[in-house]
C-alpha cells in the first residue's frame, strides 16, 4: 500500500506574534499539512503556546511537535496541555514523543541525565497514561516511574479515541517500541550520545536508513503498513549542478558526495530531481510525511504542490 505524501514546516521561533503567524499562515497557503516545532531550552517558543496561536490562525494546519521531550513534563501534566490543545485547535494535534536527547537541555536545567535506556523506559509509561487518560473514565496506573490513582483527567481530546501519536528516535530499541505503539514513525539518527557529532553524520546514510526500517517493521509485525513514515530533510539545496553540490556539502555531511546525495536527511538539486528522489525515497523506505525547515518552504513549494496528497 502507497501512502500518501504530505509535507510539514518546522519553525522554532519569531519575533513577534505577526511574523509567527505569518509563517503559519503561508505553510498552510503553500499546501503543507503540518507546522511542528522541536522541544528544547536553546531560545525557541514554547511548543504547546506556538502551535496554539498557529492553530488560531490556520482553518486546516495540523500542528504538533518533532517532538515533545517526555522528561520535561509530568504525563498526567502533557496530557492536559494536549487533551487541551486537541480540543481547541478542533482536533488538529498530532502528539510527537520523544525520549530526551540533547544533554545540554538536562544541564542547563539540573535535570539527571539518565541513561538512554531508562529515558525510553519513562517515555514508554508516559505513552500508557496518555493514551489511558485520553480514554472515558478514570484511570490507574502503576509502573517503575509514575502512579497514577483514580484519575479522570477533562478535558478529553477531541480525536478519538486520541490524537495520533508520533514517536521520533534513530536507535534500534527506540525503533522496534515505536513500530509497536506509534501512528506515526520519525526516523532520525541516532542521538545516543547526547549532540550532535560526527557520529549523527555516519548514521545518516542510505544503508544506516534502510537497517532503521526494519527496526520499525520488526516492531509493528503486522500493523506495519498502518504506520506512516516520517523524515526531516535537515539538508536542502536547489541547483542545477547536483553532482558538484553534494561534493561540496559532502565533507560537513561526513559522507561522500554519492552518499550525500542518497541520504534521506538531504535533498539536492532541481524541482524535478527532488520530485524524483522523493518518490524514490517512498518507493525504498516508505518516507511519505517529509519535513522542511521555514527557510526552504517557499522554495520546495512546487514539490509540495505536485507531490501532496498522491
């Protein structure tokens, strides 16, 4: 099965109230489907007031964010500003979940920066409670990291029976829970080591890719073709000198030009090769929800507006 493409923004941050819904207002008019922001303490807005405005703003624009850290907010917490955000964006959320990853976030704020494999522990309890909370009457939970008692959380989403959830993560256990409990898969680098290094580069790859997506399958068995697949293309360069550009971009990508230019965290050259690459791209991985940066969506526009929605 062939899912459809669609195609999001993601911004970070604004001056002003205008200029973010500005920004908000012509994703929406270039036909993307989706404006999300990262999670993090390096001077962005806050995600869930962001994309409450943008939703103020938009009639159709589905927001959310790539992705909501769960060790920055209590589950019982997120699933109000979520449930809440549902219901007043009339049911335009999309749920992004991540475990933590940037050290520099945890530091900064004297948060323990605890071992990848007790973050997505806590994430995985958080991902139960939401979707327990979401559902009518009270809820209990008990696990390793929260309890919940008796707790019937208003108001509830306006998605039934809950928003779709996005999980976003690059390594191998991460993969294989997200196939299990996720609508929606963001597939990344991995992140382990807390920045981004030239580590992040060389799992970046074509083939690094294609192994990531068997952690996913691996995970969903059968609801495979159920989930969507997700990419943020963090690399994009119009040109019609597409071989001479990806060598030139190669050597911050930690990879060779050929490399480069397979890579499903990069797009490079004209509207018609990225058209093609894209559809490559589904073809082998499966990518068909395609994030870009706000910098470049004006540009990749008519891509946007060939690809959505086939």
């Amino acid at each position: 099965m062939t899912t459809p493409f669609r195609f999001g923004v993601q911004a970070k941050t604004a001056t002003s109230r205008a200029e973010w819904i500005e920004l908000a207002k012509k994703a929406e008019d270039l036909g993307y489907a989706t404006l999300t922001l990262p999670d993090h303490f390096d001077g962005q807005l806050a995600p869930a007031l962001a994309l409450q405005a943008a939703a103020d703003a938009t009639t159709a624009l589905r927001v959310g964010a790539l992705v909501w850290c769960n060790d920055y907010r209590h589950p019982v917490v997120f699933a109000n500003e979520m449930a809440t955000l549902d219901l007043l964006s009339d049911g335009r959320l999309e749920l992004g979940i991540g475990a933590g990853w940037m050290k520099s976030d945890y530091d900064a704020a004297g948060m323990t920066y605890d071992r990848p494999g007790v973050r997505i522990d806590r994430m995985i309890e958080s991902i139960k409670i939401l979707k327990g909370l979401f559902g009518e009457g009270p809820f209990s939970f008990e696990g390793e990291h929260y309890t919940i008692t008796d707790l019937d959380l208003q108001p509830k989403p306006l998605q039934k029976p809950t928003p779709p959830f996005l999980m976003g993560g690059g390594g191998p256990r991460f993969l294989r829970l997200a196939g299990q409990h996720a609508d929606i898969v963001g597939v990344n680098p991995n992140l382990h080591a807390g920045v981004i290094s030239a580590d992040t580069a060389s799992d970046a790859t074509a083939a690094k890719y294609a192994e990531k997506l068997e952690w996913v399958r691996e995970g969903a068995g059968e609801r495979f073709d159920q989930i969507e697949l997700n990419v943020r293309v963090f690399v994009m360069m119009f040109t019609d000198d597409r071989t001479g550009t990806a060598e030139m971009l190669a050597p911050g990508m930690g990879m060779s030009g050929a490399d480069a230019l397979q890579s499903p965290l990069a797009l490079v050259g004209d509207t018609e090769s990225m058209k093609a690459d894209l559809l490559e791209r589904r073809e082998t991985y499966g990518f068909s929800y395609i994030g870009v940066g706000p910098d470049e969506m004006e540009q990749f526009a008519p891509v946007v507006a060939e690809l959505a929605g086939t």
